[in-house]
C-alpha cells in the first residue's frame, strides 16, 4: 500500500514542481504596485462604474458612456466578478490577466499530452514561456488589461483550428469559432489577426476546400457572428454612436496612422524581442524552427509549420501597422515558445536515450540537470521580477503619487477633506479617489489654478508645486518623498 502511494506521488510530483513554477510569476504579489496609467486604469474605472451601476452593455467612464476605449466588456466583466469576490483592490484588478495565464499554461500542456503524448515537452513549452519577460510584464499578466486574456483565446482558437486539421473532429471546429468570438469579444479586431496564417495553414495542407464544404463550418461561422454582431448591435442600440467610434479608432485608425505618438520602425518587435521581451530565449527561435523541420517525427514537423507561420503572419501584420505599442506582440509568445521547446525538447530526448547514461547511472538524471542549467536564470531572474516588483526606475517619480493614493486607500494616510491636483490623464489615480470615497473620506480633484483659503491639497508634479509656490500663501502640513501636503491661505498679492 505504501509503494504504490508513493508511485503515485512520484507520479503527481512533476505536476506539482510545475504548478509550484507558474504560481510565482503570474500570482507572486500581484497587487503590490499601484494601477498603471491608461489601459489598466482606464479599465479599473469601467469595472468599478459597471459594479455600481449594473449596466453591462455599455461601459462608463466617470459617470458617461465610455467613446474613448472602444474593447468590447468581457474583461470588464471578468473584473467585476473578481471585485464582487475579493473587494475593490489592485488585485482583483488584475486576477482575470493571471488567471488567463494560468489556463494558456493549462491549455499548452493538455495539447502537448493529447496530441504528442508528452508531459515534458509541454512542461518545457509552459516553462519557455513563464520566463518570458515581455508576458510576464506590464500590460500582460500582470496588471489588468486587455493582453493576456486575449493571448489565451487566440492561443486556444489556433491550437483547436490546429487540431481540428489534425483529426476532422467538428468539435473542435464549434469551439475554435467560441474561443475566436471570445478574442473579439476581449479586443476586438486584434482577435482575428491570426486568421491570416490559420488561412495559409489550411492551404498548405490542402484543407480549406474541405472545410468550405463542411456545413459545421458554417454553423460554427453563424455562431461566432451571433455572439460578436449581437454585442455591438445591443451596445449600438443603448449608446448610439458606438460603432462610428470603433470605426474610427479600432477598424483602420491604429492600423493606418499613428495613434498616440506610438510612432516605430518596421524592426520596433523585433528589436523588442532580441533586446527585452525575449532576451534570453529569442536565438532558440530559429533553432527550433530549423530542427522541427528536419526531425523525422511529422507530428513535429506539421507543429513547426503550424506555429512558424502564426509567429510569422502575426509579427508582420503588427509591423506593418503604423501603431506600434510593445504589448501588442503578446499573442505570439506562447507560439514562440512551442518553437523555443521544439529544440529543447530535440536536446531533452538525445539525452535521455543516450546509451552511456542510461548503462552508467541507475537513473539518467542528465535530461533534468540540462533542464535546470537552462532555465535557472531565466526563472531567477522573473521571480525577483515579480516576487518583489519594483517600479522601472524612469517611472519611480511618475508613480510616486499613485503609491501615496494606494497607501490612503489601505488606511495607512489620512487625506480626509483634502484635495488632489493634477495635470494630465489620471484614470489610474482616479480609481484610488472612488476607492476613497466609497469609504467616506472626501477627497476629489481640482483645479490648481482657483484654491481657496483653507484649501488642504496634494501635489507632486514639479510644475504644480512651483505655481502654488508662486501665487498661493502656503503652510506645508505633510510631505512624503515629493508628495507634499500644503494648506493655502490665500492668493499672493
């Protein structure tokens, strides 16, 4: 009875070392720094408006229907349930991104059991891609915005169309268009961006004819239109004018122009992935596309092609746009990381059927120390990244008074009755206020230009402290860092 208890947890172990390994990154102190400035905190305000005032249709934006961030609301309404659950916080906040990592490590390695038959080559693939700095990153698992969750349905979608040319099971064909609605339904256009490669793939393997004579694929099609038109018509019917403002800013306004002064060259992802995103891994790319074509396996061949090309059709169609943002390449990291895991997975295998380890060790182990050598940097240096997080240090004044609102909002400063300036979109320190005032303490923005005698005020940019400095008389009451409290006792004559 003993023996075979511990056969199973021998068994089990290498599960849980793996779910040990993925806990820390997308998990480890997740809500420790402050909202970040536009998506999240543009997102953090719907989710809390949406929360007060039940309307989940139309998005809001202080009190107004939302023309300006455009995403359809499944996000948002993943942060509501995660709010209703664990209270109005930064880590409710950003949960729905974790979790949507958590399941696209789940969804890589169930595919890696069923269609090649290997727990390691989808351990080797998840752990590829836990150690990407560029998803375990701002705008992607960390903080609460559009990226991960995205990354999973795409992800999802492409292995299920994958599959389905694989097996010809309808099935998978019904819940490739689910998971590609989804996509849309979390970013809109972006969720059909790799539709482009499914397109040559199935080409290449002669089956799109087919597919085009599969009625399943019709009422697949229906399906995906009935849930995806159905919510724009329901948001167009509440809030009129929505679907002129998605024209304009998602259908052709980022792809065609420059949004935002997100102005790059052609080479910005690439530069990104050699230099930041995928420093420590990006030379294995080539690698394992070069050895997933000459192995003899075809399985692994037919994988190769497959993610090569969603790789290849998604990085040039995010580099031909005229919008260039970093976290827009995050939907091809865990294809980079299937093709990352196809040489390592190559290398993993040689090892572990090499004859003189196997005859000289009661059990060859070498597979697993190439494996721990390999990865042990990349996953020290993603922990420290994520176990204690710091701000980028060009942002460590810019947060500055976001980290004085957050320590307000848990109790820790007292800023009843006093008011906040400043200059500059503020959705991220706007979540804080509501937060606050949700508790009853009253404090909101104003206008630094018109302060009243007996004014409390809190400020932290330069420029707004040297003109109260200028036109107010002024007591400072309390100052933390540059964050300063000032009580204002009139205009300077």
């Amino acid at each position: 009875m003993i023996i075979k208890m511990n056969a199973i947890y021998l068994r089990h172990l290498k599960y849980i070392v793996l779910a040990v390994l993925i806990f820390f990154p997308l998990f480890g102190h997740l809500g420790s720094l402050p909202i970040r400035i536009w998506d999240e905190g543009r997102n953090a305000i719907n989710a809390l408006e949406m929360l007060k005032n039940g309307n989940f249709i139309v998005t809001h934006y202080d009190g107004t229907p939302d023309m300006w961030n455009t995403k359809p609301p499944l996000l948002i309404w993943l942060q509501v349930i995660s709010m209703k659950l664990f209270g109005i916080n930064e880590t409710a906040i950003r949960l729905p991104s974790a979790f949507a990592g958590l399941f696209t490590c789940i969804g890589l390695l169930v595919f890696s059991l069923k269609y090649l038959k290997s727990f390691w080559f989808g351990f080797i693939t998840v752990f590829v891609l836990i150690t990407t700095f560029g998803y375990i990153d701002f705008h992607a698992t960390r903080t609460g915005d559009y990226d991960a969750l995205l990354t999973l349905f795409t992800t999802l979608s492409g292995l299920l169309f994958y599959s389905f040319c694989e097996t010809k099971n309808d099935k998978q064909l019904y819940l490739f268009f689910l998971f590609t609605a989804l996509a849309v339904l979390t970013k809109s256009i972006t969720g059909m961006l790799f539709l482009p490669a499914l397109l040559i793939y199935s080409l290449a393997k002669k089956q799109f004819l087919p597919l085009l004579k599969n009625k399943h694929f019709y009422f697949g099609l229906i399906s995906f239109l009935i849930l995806v038109v159905g919510y724009y018509s329901l948001r167009e019917a509440d809030n009129p004018g929505f679907i002129a403002a998605v024209q304009g800013n998602e259908l052709g306004g980022r792809f065609l122009e420059v949004i935002e002064d997100h102005e790059h060259g052609f080479w910005f992802y690439l530069d990104n992935f050699i230099n930041k995103h995928l420093s420590y891994w990006h030379l294995l790319i080539p690698c394992g596309v070069i050895f997933g074509f000459l192995v003899k396996d075809k399985k692994i061949n037919r994988l190769t092609l497959f993610s090569t090309l969603m790789v290849v059709t998604f990085f040039l169609i995010i580099s031909t746009a005229q919008t260039k943002i970093e976290w827009y390449s995050v939907p091809m990291y865990p294809f980079s990381a299937i093709l990352i895991a196809v040489f390592i997975y190559y290398i993993f295998n040689v090892l572990k059927n090499t004859t003189v380890f196997n005859e000289t060790l009661w059990y060859n182990i070498t597979p697993f120390i190439f494996l721990f050598l390999l990865g042990v940097t990349p996953y020290q240096q993603v922990f420290e990244k994520t176990y204690l997080p710091k701000e980028h240090r060009f942002e460590v004044e810019f947060y500055e008074l976001g980290h004085y609102l957050q320590d307000a909002a848990r109790g820790r400063i007292d800023i009843n009755n006093t008011f906040v300036l400043y200059d500059g979109y503020n959705a991220h320190n706007l979540f804080y206020i509501k937060i606050l005032n949700d508790k009853g303490i009253k404090t909101e923005f104003k206008d630094w230009k018109n302060l009243d005698s007996g004014d409390k005020v809190i400020a932290q940019q330069k420029h707004l402290k040297e003109y109260l400095i200028k036109h107010y008389k002024y007591e400072i009451i309390f100052q933390k860092g540059n964050v300063v409290t000032y009580k204002i006792y009139g205009n300077k004559e």
